[in-house]
C-alpha cells in the first residue's frame, strides 16, 4: 500500500529535495500547486484512448452515411431506368399492328 500524501496546507512543499540551504534559486511551492499540475497531466494523457476512439467511430459513422447515400441513389436510378424500359416496352406493344 502507498504512503499517505504529505498534509496540504497550501504553505510550504514537504518535499525533502529541494532544500532552500542548497538551492537558493529554487522557489517553494505548494503542495496543491504541484498536484494540479500533475493532476492536469494525467487527465491530458488519459484522455488520448478516449479521443482517439471517438474519432475512429466519426469516420465510420461518415462513411456508414456515405454509403446509405450511395445506395439510395442507386435504387432511385434503377427504379428510373425500370420505368424507363417499361414505358418503351408497352409503346413497342401498342405500335404493333394486328396481324
């Protein structure tokens, strides 16, 4: 089991590694500070997965939709070309002569 975090009171870091004495240039900074940053971190890299497979489902949804176009069309066009072909079909009927 990890140990608990060190207590937050938005003072001072508790973290032993950068001691004032030795680094004068390093500036104290608090606790909820460095968990927000690493907090925002984490949520920016956990959320690539979720992204990434959304947009794999927008590409197959457009593409789904594409081809519900496509056939839509085709249907429209064979049903006109039907009718076509009837239609002459029954003038070819009518102009015959009886014989």
């Amino acid at each position: 089991m990890p140990a608990a975090p060190p207590e937050q009171n938005g003072k001072k870091s508790a973290h032993p590694r950068f001691d004032s004495t030795e680094e004068p240039h390093k500036c104290e900074v608090s606790d909820q500070i460095t968990d927000c940053v690493a907090l925002t971190n984490v949520a920016t890299l956990g959320s690539g997965p979720g992204y990434a497979a959304l947009q794999s489902m927008l590409g197959q949804t457009q593409s789904q939709n594409i081809l519900m176009a496509n056939m839509v069309s085709a249907q429209k066009q064979n049903a006109m070309i039907g009718m076509t072909t009837m239609t002459q079909s029954v003038l070819q009927m009518m102009n015959r002569g009886n014989k």
